[in-house]
C-alpha cells in the first residue's frame, strides 16, 4: 500500500511538472509573437514609402518649371522664336522695354493701353518679345491674356490719371487724352530734350504753348501718342513733339 501511494504522489509531481513546463512554452511564445508584431507594424509599408517619394518629386519638378527672376543677359539666352505671331491681350496698361529688364526706368520705350491687342514674336523664361508699330521691344508674361479684356472706361482713366497726378488745367483734362488717342504708360520715366522744345496743351503745332523747354533738360513721359509724348515739367503737363527728344 505504501509503495502504491509513493508511485502516485511521484506521478503526480511529474505531471505537474511537465504541466508548468509546456504553460512556460507558451507563454514565451506569446510573447515571441507579439514581439514580431510589434517590429511589423511599426516599419512603413512600400507603397507609403513610394507615395512620399512622389509628392517630393512632384515638388521638385513644380519647382523647376516656375523660372525664377533672371538678368536681361540671361533672358536673352533663353530667346526662341515661335513658329508664327500670336496675338495676345494686355491686361492692363503695359509698358513696351528694349530689353527685358523691369528694374531699368531709362528702357520703356512705349505702351499698350488695356486691352489692346499684342502681336508676340518670341519668347524668353518670363518675357514676350513683341512687334509695335515697326518696332520691337518686350513685356512681361504676366502681363498679357489669351482672351480678349475689356477696355479701361473713361471714368477709370480719369482715376487712374488723378492718382498719378497727371490731370492738369494744361492739358485740358483727360478729355484731351481720349480725343487725340493718347497712351497713358503703366510707368512714368525720363527722358532728354535734344533741342528747345514748346510744350503744347494738345499733340499737335495748333496746340497752345502752355511752356517752352531748354534742350538737354529731363522730362518725365507720361504717355505717347505716335509722333508726341506726353510729359510733365515743373507741374506742367503737355505735350512734346518727338522729334525733339534724344
């Protein structure tokens, strides 16, 4: 009897063991396992990676495609010209340049009012170059639409002449400017009598002489019309024959 009961408090004893034995497996394997998961989730997938990837390039390339500010010299490197003239629309007043270059005052050389139709011959990164009467000089992209705009009304040239002071009891008011189809520049800029010049009240030699001029004196050009500029002295405005400025 004894011998019987000794047996099975052995056996028991190495069931339990065996038991805690296999529970110890399966707890290191558990916790094996959610190691692994653990190291899984956390490392980004491929296609998250690629995703990333393409919105770096997509930046990049937006990037490259948006030309940055360059000199006159470099604009002139890029110059090519297109297959045939387009014809384009000033969005605004716009001033004509012998080159393109809007930090220089001294090279406006002319100017579309809004609205009127451009003839583009070429182009560089962020200029057209443009043919004006029989001439050609150049305007800023920016500056011009594909379709058509709507002219300045008379009422918004009289604002605009009024906040850039060029109305003036000498010209007669802005009355004068639409009857003799006088350019406004979007940009004041001097320029250099050549010989004594009469400063006019109207572009032409019946105009009354509001002033007259010494050669080799600056004025500011105001506008044009196609033999006279319009200019400033002193606070007087009139205008000036061509043929007298440098």
């Amino acid at each position: 009897m004894k011998n019987r009961n000794r047996l099975l408090i052995l056996s028991l004893t190495m069931a339990a063991v065996l038991s805690l034995t296999g529970c110890g497996d399966r707890l290191n394997k558990e916790t094996e396992t959610e190691s692994e998961t653990v190291v899984v989730t956390e490392a980004p997938t491929e296609t998250e990676t690629e995703t990333e990837t393409e919105t770096e390039t997509e930046t990049e390339t937006e990037s490259e495609t948006q030309p940055k500010d360059l000199t006159a010299e470099e604009e002139l490197e890029r110059e090519t010209e297109l297959k045939g003239n387009r014809t384009l629309y000033a969005k605004d007043n716009l001033n004509v340049r012998s080159e393109p270059d809007a930090e220089d005052d001294g090279n406006i050389i002319s100017s579309y009012d809004q609205g009127q139709e451009v003839i583009v011959t070429a182009e560089t990164a962020n200029w057209y170059k443009v043919q004006k009467d029989d001439y050609s000089g150049y305007v800023r992209k920016d500056g011009l639409s594909e379709t058509a705009v709507e002219p300045k009304s008379p009422e918004e040239i009289q604002q605009l002449m009024e906040e850039q002071g060029q109305t003036s009891v000498n010209t007669g008011s802005s009355a004068v400017d639409l009857e003799y189809d006088v350019r406004t520049y979007a940009e004041s800029f001097p320029i250099i009598l050549s010989a004594d010049a009469n400063v006019r009240s109207v572009p032409g030699q019946d105009g009354e002489i509001v002033t007259t001029i010494s050669s080799g004196t600056h004025v500011t050009a105001l506008g044009e019309t196609d033999r006279w500029y319009k200019v400033e002295y002193e606070g007087a405005v009139g205008f000036v024959n061509k043929n007298l400025v440098e």
